[in-house]
C-alpha cells in the first residue's frame, strides 16, 4: 500500500473533499475530533480552510493510496503567552475507521513531535478521550507522560466522559 504522512500548506486536488470525508468517518466512529456529529459539509470546508490560515497551526496529513485519510495538527502558544512558548501542543489527531491499522496514526503523531522538536520546542502537549484506548496505548508506547486526569473532559449525548491529558519532553 502506498501510505505517506506529512503537513500540507494548501489543498489541492481532492485533499479538501477527502479531508472532510475522513473527518465525517473519524467524527461517525467516535474519534474524539470535537465534534459528536458531522457538522455540514460547507462547515468543515471552512473549518479546514481556517486550519491552514492560522499562523499558530501546522496541518499534518496522513495519505491512503494518495487519499487523505487522516490528520493531526500542530499547535504553538499565542504570542502574548511567553512564559509556555517552549511548548506546543498536539491537537485534533485522528484517523478514518476505514485507514486504521497501518501504522498512520503513529506516522502521524511522530511527524508532529519532529517538527516540534526542529522547531525548537522542548515540550509536546496532548490529551484524549478516556474511552480513545487505542490512542492512549499509542502516545503511552511513544513515550508521552499521563499527568492527570479531567473527569469532565467532555460531553457525549448525556454521559460525561473523562479526558487524559500528556506531555512529553523533546530535548
């Protein structure tokens, strides 16, 4: 299979129409994107052009056979926030149902920590959804520390469930 992992500064092609695909599936399945439900279409279209507008965010993608099928996004601190600007976060990472299994998902997060750390950042962020086990296994095997625990992390119909929250040190 012809599988790559990368950040994107512009869409061509089908990225953004394959890009909102894979979010609606992820979104479908439970994978913590934020959303409970697909928003419409022309919502995720802006929200993915805003994505690539922002200074403080880096678009990563991870590519099935040259289709999007995932993403993770790496974000800095604003510029007010000085004392944290030797963090970042990693935010918004997940991977369409359908692509899992390969291998992207970790692609993916080891791609965010790269850039991190060549960017000069000495500390990633993360956190996930308690019921997201298979990303907890990942992030816990690529040497991201569980600090604490929020157990009203969010909000799914009328349960609320708790979110873990890491960190990892890149220097």
């Amino acid at each position: 299979m012809n599988e790559s992992v990368g950040s994107i500064e512009a869409f061509r092609g089908s990225d953004l129409s394959d890009l909102c695909e894979a979010t609606e599936a992820a979104i479908l399945d439970g994978g913590g994107f934020g959303w409970v439900k697909p928003p419409p279409r022309e919502v995720l279209e802006a929200y993915w052009r805003g994505v690539l507008l922002v200074p403080e965010r880096r678009l990563f993608v991870a590519r099935l056979e040259g289709t999007i099928c995932g993403s993770a996004q790496l974000v800095r601190q604003p510029r007010n926030n000085e004392a944290q600007a030797f963090a970042a976060s990693l935010v918004h990472a997940f991977i369409a149902a359908w692509a899992r299994g390969r291998g992207l998902a970790r692609g993916l997060t080891l791609a965010v920590e790269e850039a991190a750390r060549a960017t000069g950042f000495k500390v990633l962020w993360l956190d996930v959804r308690e019921t997201q086990t298979a990303a907890i296994k990942l992030y816990e095997s690529l040497g991201f520390v569980h600090w604490g625990t929020n157990p009203n992390y969010a909000c799914i119909g009328r349960k609320t469930i708790a979110g873990r929250h890491y960190y990892k040190k890149l220097s």
